[in-house]
C-alpha cells in the first residue's frame, strides 16, 4: 500500500499536535531518580534496564524487587531485546523463551490442532510443558498483545498464587505497556517490510504537557503479516492512548485506553484430510484400470472393485453446492433423485496407510505449506478492547497505596472449515446422464465442507486495591516489606457454535441435522495451481446468506442460515474474590532475603444450561421457564458451583558469597477451563485444576554482574487437567447397555425404570488428569566486552499424566451393580436367558455385533488404552536450547554497526503412540537459526535532525532455510508398521524484514 491507513494517520496527527499546543508551555524537564523510582513499590521503572539486562521486576511478588532477590524463576524481556528479535506477537517473542512451546493442538492423543488458533480461540502456549496464561500489566487479559504498545515482557514460570487468583500452573507471560513520562518529549516511528508482502508501521508520541504534572502519550499501528501459505494473512491495527497526571510528588494517576482490531484468514498449517492415495497408488500401479466400455473401473484382471480394498465409497448429501476451478462462476445445485433422496457420488475415501484415524495426504499429493486447505473461507474478526485506572498514592514515609481497574473485552467470530478432505469423483456419467464434466479421468479432484462459525466474547473486569507498608528496623533486624490486597475479577465470557444449514430445516429432522447442513464443494484441476487446492466456500464473505431454489416443488426456494451444532456453547458469570497478604523479610546485610504470600480465593461460577427450543428445535440456552425441562434428571435450569481455598507462595534467596547465591520457592495456583464440558459422575463442570510447584536452585554473578545466570530444577503438578472426549470408555458403553435393558425389558412386557432412559443415560463428554512436569533450567547473561552481550538458555522438561478418568470408575462399578440387578430380577421374572448374553443393541437403536456382556467387557480394554496414551507426554520436547548474541562495533567507520543473532532448538515431540506394543513415536527435533545486522546512526538526510536516534536493521529469520518436517501427530501403518504423518507441517522458509525506526 502506498499509503497509511486512516487510523494511522489520525493517530500521528493527533499525536503531534500537542506537541505544536505545548512545546512553549511544557519543555522537557527531566524527572530525578527519586521521582521515578520511590514513587511506588507497585511500579517499576524500565529505564534502569541496560541492553538485555533488567534489574528489576513486579512479577515474582507484586513489589517492585530485585530480580537477584527473587525467587520465583523469572526471564525478562527487555525493549532492546525484542528490537533486536523484531518481535511484534507473542508467537515471535516465545522462539526464545527458556521453556516454552507453542500448542499446536498437540498436547492431547486426539488432537488434531487448533482450529483457526489464534483467532477462534485464543493464542495458546505451554510453559514447563504444561499449559501457560498470558496477562497485561499484571491483569488478565483475553486479547493477544503487540509490542507496539509494550515496554517488557516477563515470563514467569511455574504456579504463583502471588500473582493471581486463578492461574495457569506452568507460568504466565506478562506485557508491561509503555506509560506516559513526565520527564521529556519523544517521538518514536517504526516502519517494516518483510517476506510474504509483509508491512507495518507504528508510532509512539509522548508529549509532556504540564512539566512534570501531565503527560500524554500515543501509540498506533497497522501491520499486515503475509503467509508463504496461500490465502492466509493477518491484518492488526491497533490504537493506544494514555494519561499520566501527578498531583504532587508522591500521587500520580494514570489511565489508558486501547483498542485493537485484527482481521484475517489463519486456516490449518497442514495439507487436506487424505481420502485420496489408496485409490490413486492403485490406479497408478495398473492395479486398477478405467474401462471406458463398461464405464467402470475394475480390477487388473476385469473383476469388480471391492470398495475396501480400492478405497472407494458413496457420498450420500441431499444436495451439495458444486464450483468448478472458476470462483467467480455461481456454483451448481446438485439434489437427489426426490425431495426425500440423497445426492449420491461415488467417490475416493481411503489413504494408503491402513489406520482407523484420518491422514493428511503426502507429499505426493500436496507439498507441505503449499495449500490452505479451506482457502480463504475460514476468515476471522477479532476487536479487543481494554479501559486501565491506576492510582498510586503515599500515605506517609512508608505506607503506599494502589488502587487499580481494569476492562478489557474481547469479541471473536471466526469461520472453521473442519478439516476437509481431498477426494476424486468416480462417477463418468451425472443422474440425468450426461458425461460429468468433474470426473477423475479428466484431471479433476475436490474437496468439500461444512462451515462452522464460532462466536466468542470475553469480557474482564478487575477492580484492585493494595497497601504496603516497609519498615527498616537496622542492620541487626533487617528491612521488612509488607502488602495486603483486596481484588473482585469479574469474567463473563460466552461461545456459541452454529452450523451452515438450510433454514426451516426443509428436510425435517433437527436444523443441525445432516440433511439440512450446506455442503459447498470444489473440484480442483489436478495440474492447477496450488492456491485453488481448496474445498468449496461462498467467495466474498463466508457468513452471508444465500437463496436457491429446488427443482421439487415440495421443498421450494431455500435460503442459508446458520443454526446451533449442539448443546456444548455456554455463557457464564465467574466471580473471584481474593485477599491476599505479602511479606518480604532483609535479613543479615540483605543477604537473606525471604518471600512469603498467602492468597484466599472465593470463586463462584454460574451460567445457564443449554436446552432444545421447544418450537424452533434450535439449541439455546435456558431460561428460568426452561427449569421443568431438566426436572427428569434432578437438576435445575443453570449451572453453579462455589469454591475457595488459600493458595501460597514461599520463597527465599541467600546470598552466601558475592558470586553464588541459593534460591528455593513454593507455590501454588487454580485454574478455571471453559465451562462447556462434563465429566463424571455428576455430568457437571469439572472442578478447578489445582496446580503446585516448587523450584531451588543456584544464582551465579561473577566480574561485577558482567556474566549472570542460575541453575534451577523444578516439579509442577496440575491436577484435575480436563481432557475433552473419553466417551468410549464409560459413557457409550453405558448408554449402550442401557438402550439394550430397556428394549429387552419391554421386549418381555415389562416395564422398564423410568431412569434407563433418563437418570441412567450419560452425557458426560470429558475425563480428568493429573499432570506433572519436572526437570532443569540454566540460564546465562553476559557481556563479555563492552560491546559483546550474550543470552543463553538450556531446559529440560520430563511430563507425566497419572490418575486418568479415577472419577470415572465407581461410577463404572455402580452401573454395573445396576445392571447385574435389573438382569436377576429379568431372569426370575421371566425365566429367559440374562440379558447379558443376549445381541447388544445400541444407544442408535441398531443390533450390533457383540452381546450386552461383551459390550461391558470392553470398557475394560478401552479405559487401559486410554490410559496409556494419555501418559504420553504428546507434544513434550524434552530439550529446548536457545542462544541470542550481538556484538556493535563502537569505534572506526562502521561505528553504530552491530551483528547478531540466535540459535533455538527444541528436541523431537511425542507425537503418537503404538498401542499394542507401547512404542512411542517421536517427531522431527527443530533447530532454527536467526541473524540480525543493525545500524545506529543520528539523523537521515536532512528529514531528521542530527538530535535524531536512527536505526537501520535486517533481521533474518530460519537464516538456512531448513524446512525440516514438524509432526504434531504420528501413526503407525496397521499392515506394514509404517510411521507416517497423520499432521504435521513444514517449517517456514527463510523469511526477510527491513526495519526502520526513529526516535526524537
């Protein structure tokens, strides 16, 4: 684009026009350090931070505080560093995190990746490999942060009831924003180009407008990240405005206001679902040919196909939007023979692996990267929105005041295509008889889907009061800091799923029903250009409605809607109430120094149950009238559950020499997961994940802080992680041995108890898990020379998951007392064969293959199955190594040059399990190399002046260009014993970005 937009413009010139009001009436006037730093112990000043090298941080305890004196494990991000990084995402920022791993969906044994990720449900990580939150200044937070705003970053690893009410157990990532300075002027433009069509550019203005009183200060953005994928993008804009006022030396008031929006196509990293190769291979080993007489494919020998073996099947829809290659070509109405009978293609339906899971088809078939599976269809919005008072006041010498609101929304509507596959059409002739223009001998493949739209919002509010008091009693007593808090944390947050479908649900059933879906699908031209490998999708907006109408008079015009999948959204109210008490203790010349926190929680969730609407058939959720409906089954029209407990944080530093210090802290955490799943044996929420950790270690400093560092070993439980699914093991047998008892009870003209079908059907939909992770983290900071710094990481991660789905075996044990009942008082009543031994017959209503008995029996099987994968500690890389340096040239012709760089390794993941021999599947290990060149210099051509700050910088990431395969999930071919990749996407390739920026 030749020009900004007009966000950015406003912003700059509603930047710079204080600057021409004021510049008589406010000349900078530089704060004393005194100002800056006493001010409070709930602040901490970032410009005492040197390079990469941060003295100081709120993160351990809430107090401003030396990082040697904290114990907690803690990294800080500086602005020098994420400059030199050209970091703009969290994303960005984690390649270099100590300990750190991205979710790809991968941490579970059916995960398939996250869905649209970012946009659909939020930026997802794991610290210690165990799930990680993120914050804004030391608020939670839903919306993901962008440097352009941001001043550090803190990256806190492990539980830390300290910091939060409810909490991630592996850590937390915090964003400290840029507040406004009272002390001068500045002026800060930022401008990139990068691979992939990607540009940004931002600006920061700080205006001083009472001297040392009043400031204000601006900071915008609009940046356009390209993808080497086809169709995915993300355009951010962003808006920042702040106001510090300071009423006198020790009072000092400042509120901010943000708001983002971010639009873009984020579809999957991996290639479409393969219901393709097994056919294909054959087709190409001459296994089977076409036989243009017959119009048939068949054998080598001329026999019949078996559907199994040659990997083909029917596709049964009741009608289905046809496009060709050409988008901007109205797509086709393909129905069934009646209003009542399905559209039938014979198609592909099998990968050439022999697995009861889905595939991605090779490479092959589709270079990995180089398609977007359900091309630009899965568009998303996102528009962030968050509102900051804080107040910071001194009472007397040693008393401080801290009164803090915050309100940040975040609303979400994001299109999810759900994994489409790639099929062939084996049809030569349409119904009607005419030659099909799409069939696979005339170079055609295609793929279709179902369009889910997911709505989220996520609304915070946090209202906070803190008092410290510090006392210093001498060298023989010590210095002692002390903070009691009081904080309200509101959320509100709310998912609604729905479907593309027909509206009126005109082929009658339920609107969510199969027949009523819209299915859009694309043929592909097989030698065509990778961008149209794409299923079908409504070009323009994905959301907008559309009319057709049906060649049967009896269904008529028909227009798209978009109705409820299912009974899983949910919209709660969570409270938390929290008092919280620190203490900090300076013992022995500040040698000792000791961190104790206690926090009391009352947490109380509520939100209302999901019923069926009584004359729409949609889903919703219910309402005080609806509290009849859930009557039956003993419960009442909304979900509540209260709880609260004391969480603790301990911790202690010594210092015994002046080289080597000795660290140990404790702490504990809970944390809340969306409220839309239940688990046995009540079919409620699953209560809060409690998480506890502890970690000790040794600090090292050596030629006066020059080279720093530590050494820590550490183990964090979770426990009570929830695990979506799980239904095979209790739950589907259960309903499927009810569903027989009360068919052969009534088969024998008697009446079944009432709760077979109602008390006695689960509809429980997830289990629990204890999870703990343990291992080593080594940490080094040095500037070698005056013009030589060094960052260095090495971790270690060992995860474990015990006590899967404990909660769900008395349940087990008393459903089968249950049915050993009912089958005794069968068998006396009416002198038949026990139930058990008899043909199952199932929750569908069908006669299955195995008798009820056997049907119990296989509970057994699965639940040892379940257990085993999920003590694979999928998406774990054991060993993670990071290294970052630069070394600026400070005399001579190329005085302001400097050269760096990093290094970032991750060893392979758990990526699959071979359940009938144990054997865990590894992934490829990741090992990236980044490079960066800079320039300082004062000035640039006479736009600027000499007083100038200007810095020219090439960052280069995956500097060799490795493209090396990353797994999330392996397989293991049933015939062959072949490892093959069931997800998995290569690495981005070498990518280039140019930046700008000037300070003045």
């Amino acid at each position: 684009m030749n020009t900004l937009p007009a966000l950015l413009r406003g912003v700059a010139l509603a930047a710079l026009l204080p600057n021409v009001v004021f510049s008589a009436a406010a000349p900078a006037s530089p704060a004393t350090k005194a100002e800056v730093i006493e001010l409070s112990p709930f602040v901490v000043a970032t410009q005492t931070d040197k390079g990469y090298a941060a003295t100081n941080t709120l993160e351990g305890s809430r107090l401003n505080t030396a990082l040697r004196d904290t114990p907690a494990a803690i990294s800080i991000f500086t602005k020098d560093l994420l400059d030199d990084f050209g970091a703009t995402t969290m994303e960005e920022i984690l390649r270099y995190d100590l300990s750190a791993e991205v979710s790809f969906g991968d941490g579970e044994a059916g995960g398939t990746g996250n869905q649209t990720s970012n946009f659909a449900e939020g930026f997802a990580f794991r610290a210690r490999g165990l799930g990680a939150s993120f914050s804004t200044d030391g608020f939670r937070t839903a919306g993901e942060p962008n440097t352009y705003n941001v001043e550090r970053v803190g990256s806190t690893r492990g539980p830390n009831a300290i910091l939060f009410g409810t909490g991630s157990a592996g850590g937390n990532l915090n964003f400290r924003t840029r507040a406004p300075g009272l002390a001068k002027n500045l002026t800060g433009f930022d401008f990139k180009v990068a691979s992939e069509s990607t540009k940004r550019a931002a600006i920061d203005v700080n205006r001083v407008l009472l001297k040392d009183r009043l400031a204000l200060r601006v900071m915008g953005v609009w940046d356009r990240k390209g993808s080497p994928q086809p169709h995915q993008y993300t355009d951010f804009q962003g808006i920042t405005l702040a106001a510090t006022y300071r009423f006198r030396r020790d009072t000092e008031l400042t509120v901010s206001y943000q708001h983002d929006k971010t639009e873009g196509v984020a579809g999957r990293d991996w290639n479409h679902v393969d219901n393709l190769s097994r056919f294909i291979s054959q087709r190409s080993s001459g296994a089977i040919r076409w036989n243009p007489t017959l119009e048939r494919y068949e054998g080598a020998n001329g026999t019949v196909l078996n559907a199994t073996v040659a990997g083909t099947g029917n596709i049964n829809l009741r009608n289905v939007l046809v496009y060709g290659p050409d988008l901007s070509v109205a797509p086709l109405f393909w129905e069934g023979a009646s209003a009542t009978v399905n559209r039938v293609t014979s198609a592909t339906n099998a990968s050439i692996f022999n697995t009861l899971t889905a595939p991605i088809v090779h490479e092959g078939f589709e270079r990995f990267g180089s398609v977007t599976s359900t091309g630009p269809a899965e568009f998303a919005a996102v528009t962030y929105d968050s509102l900051s008072a804080i107040f910071n006041h001194r009472w007397t010498k040693n008393i401080y005041m801290e009164l803090a609101y915050n309100h940040s929304t975040r609303a979400t509507d994001s299109m999810i295509g759900q994994n489409p596959a790639l099929r062939a059409d084996l049809n030569y002739r349409l119904p009607n008889g005419s030659l099909n223009p799409y069939f696979l001998e005339n170079g055609y493949y295609f793929s279709e889907s179902n369009l889910l739209r997911l709505k989220r919002t996520n609304n915070n509010d946090t209202l906070r009061a803190s008092l410290s008091y510090e006392k210093d009693l001498g060298e023989r007593w010590g210095f002692h800091r002390f903070a009691v808090m009081g904080e309200r944390y509101l959320n509100e947050e709310s998912r609604l799923r729905t479907h593309e479908a027909w509206a009126n649900r005109p082929f009658g059933g339920f609107p969510e029903d199969a027949a009523n879906r819209v299915t859009r699908r694309r043929y592909i031209k097989i030698v065509g250009p990778s961008a149209d490998y794409t299923s079908g999708y409504q070009p323009g907006n994905p959301a907008n409605l559309e009319r057709f109408t049906s060649s049967f008079p009896a269904v008529g015009a028909m227009t798209t809607a978009w109705v409820p999948r299912n009974a899983l959204d949910f919209d709660d109210e969570i409270t938390t109430d929290s008092l919280m008490a620190v203490m900090q203790n300076y013992f022995f010349s500040r040698r000792l120094v000791t961190t104790v926190g206690v926090r009391d929680d009352s947490i109380t969730a509520e939100g209302p149950r999901v019923v069926r609407d009584a004359t729409t058939a949609f889903w919703r959720f219910a309402t005080p009238a609806d509290k009849a409906a859930f009557a039956p089954v003993g419960k009442d029209w909304f979900s509540s559950e209260t709880i609260s407990g004391l969480r603790k944080s301990i911790g202690g530093v010594f210092h015994a020499t002046s080289h080597f210090s000795l660290t140990a802290n404790y702490s504990s955490g809970v944390e809340l997961g969306d409220r839309n799943r239940t688990i046995l044996p009540n079919e409620e929420t699953p209560p809060p994940v409690n998480g506890q950790g502890y970690d000790y270690g040794i600090a090292f400093s050596f030629l006066e802080n020059r080279i720093s560092g530590s050494i820590k070993a550490y183990e964090t439980q979770s426990k009570g992680e929830r695990a979506q699914a799980g239904e095979q093991v209790f739950v589907q047998p259960n309903n499927d041995v009810m569903t027989s008892y009360d068919y052969y009870y009534r088969q024998a003209g008697l009446t079944p108890p009432a709760a077979l079908t109602t008390a006695y059907i689960s509809t429980a939909d997830a289990y629990l898990g204890d999870r703990k992770s343990n291992g080593y983290e080594f940490e080094l900071f040095a500037n070698l020379t005056r013009n030589w710094t060094l960052r260095a990481g090495y971790a270690y991660t060992d995860r474990t998951t015990t006590n899967v789905y404990n909660e769900g075996v008395p349940w087990w044990a008393g459903r089968v007392a249950i049915w050993k009942e009912l089958d005794q008082a069968y068998v006396t009543r009416t002198s038949r064969p026990s139930i058990n031994t008899q043909t199952l017959y199932d929750r569908t209503q069908v006669f299955g293959t195995v008798t009820v008995g056997q049907r119990i029996a296989q509970s057994d099987a699965e639940l040892t199955r379940l257990r085993l994968e999920d003590q694979q500690s999928y998406g774990n890389r054991p060993h993670k190594a990071n290294l970052w340096t630069r070394y600026t040239l400070s005399s001579g012709q190329l005085k302001g040059l400097a050269v760096g760089g990093g290094w970032r390794y991750q060893s392979g993941n758990v990526a699959g399990v071979q359940v009938s021999t144990e054997r865990q599947l590894i992934g490829n290990a990741r090992s990236i190399g980044d490079l960066f060149l800079q320039y300082k210099t004062k000035g640039l051509a006479g736009i600027w002046p000499k007083s100038a700050s200007v810095t020219y910088q090439l960052n280069i990431t995956n500097v060799l260009d490795d493209r090396t395969i990353t797994a999330t999930k392996l397989d293991i071919d049933s015939v062959s014993n072949v490892v093959f990749v069931r997800r998995g996407f290569r690495e981005d390739p070498r990518a280039f970005a140019f930046s700008l920026r000037t300070d003045f």
